[in-house]
C-alpha cells in the first residue's frame, strides 16, 4: 500500500465524494480504515488478518448503508473509526473461545486439578523468593494479618512492611509470568 496521504476533506465533501462514487474518496477511505485496521487490532493484541477483516467489512458497511446512518453529529472519519472497532470487537468476539470452554480444555482437566496446579505453581513462585519475603507475603495474605501487627512481630517500621511487600509482589509476578524451572516439573526418570 503506497504511502499517500489522505486527502483532507470537511464532513460533508466526504459524503457527497462517496455518493458520487469519486473513486479517490473510496481509495482514501480505504486507506483509512485499512491503517486503522491493523492499529487497533495491533492495540487490542490481535494479527493484521483481524484489522484486515474488520476493515474490509466496516468499509462494506459504510458503502452499504453507513451513508444514511451518518447525521453529521461527529466528524466522518471518528464515526468510520467506531463501525471499524465495533467490527474488530465483533471479530475477536467471535474467534475467542468463552472461559468456561478455556477452563475445560486445560489439559483435560477440571477446575478443581487446574486450582491445585495454580497453587504449586505460586507455592514454587514464593519459595524462590528472599526469606524476609516469603514471611511478610505469608503473613498478610495467608494468616491475613495487617501490616502494623507484621511490623510489631518482626521489630521493623510499618512502611517497610509495606515497601518489602511490595517488592515481594513484583517478583511473584515476573516469577509466575515466566515459565516454571525445571526442578518444578514431576521426576518421570524410572
């Protein structure tokens, strides 16, 4: 697709070019919700396939009846810009399996199992983290005591109960986003 710039035009030389069929006006257009396209679906993590698709569908609807739908309360381009997000949205909609489906699939195993897996998994995420660490995360959320009796037991500031929590938190998270180690997976060695 060349890099041509879209030809600047107010909203109502828009409609009258499309309803004339000005073949540029149909070019710009397209150019339009093409780039639009594949930004948005690139924003809501999807492939160019999907802003492609939207894209042609939105400038199919537009063509169709989006014309007689448009009432100059906002600028063409913006009201072109809503059918092509509302066409990826339909689209990612569509192709996105429901969480009920996702959580039958996982390894064919049920909900109960895939929670067990969860929890080994974070258990390991805690175990690799400092000692100081691990005790804070335990008491706060699995004794579920607050952090100025944290700080009383432990002989430290409440703010540093709360600055190591912190930390604590960070480091499960990168820990959990990455892939377990290998010392985590089952021994299937005889």
């Amino acid at each position: 697709m060349n890099r041509q710039k879209i030809t600047k035009r107010t909203n109502t030389e828009w409609v009258n070019a499309l309803n004339d069929d000005d073949n540029q006006a149909h070019q710009d257009l397209w150019k339009f919700l093409y780039t639009r396209g594949i930004a948005i679906a690139r924003q809501y993590q999807q492939s160019r396939h999907v802003g492609y698709k939207a894209a042609c569908r939105a400038y199919q609807l537009i063509k169709e009846q989006g014309l007689d739908d448009y009432h100059f309360f906002c600028p063409f381009l913006g009201y072109c810009r809503v059918i092509l997000t509302d066409e990826i949205f339909r689209i990612i909609k569509k192709n996105s399996p429901s969480m009920d489906s996702l959580m039958k699939d996982v390894a064919g195993q049920s909900k109960k199992t895939y929670d067990t897996e969860i929890q080994g998994r974070l258990q390991a995420c805690i175990d690799e983290l400092k000692l100081c660490e691990q005790h804070i995360i335990t008491m706060l959320y699995m004794q579920e005591k607050n952090p100025k009796f944290i700080a009383k037991k432990l002989g430290i500031s409440v703010n540093y109960v709360k600055t190591i929590a912190w930390y604590a938190r960070k480091n499960l998270q990168y820990s959990f986003k990455t892939p377990p180690s290998l010392n985590f997976l089952p021994n299937t060695s005889p």
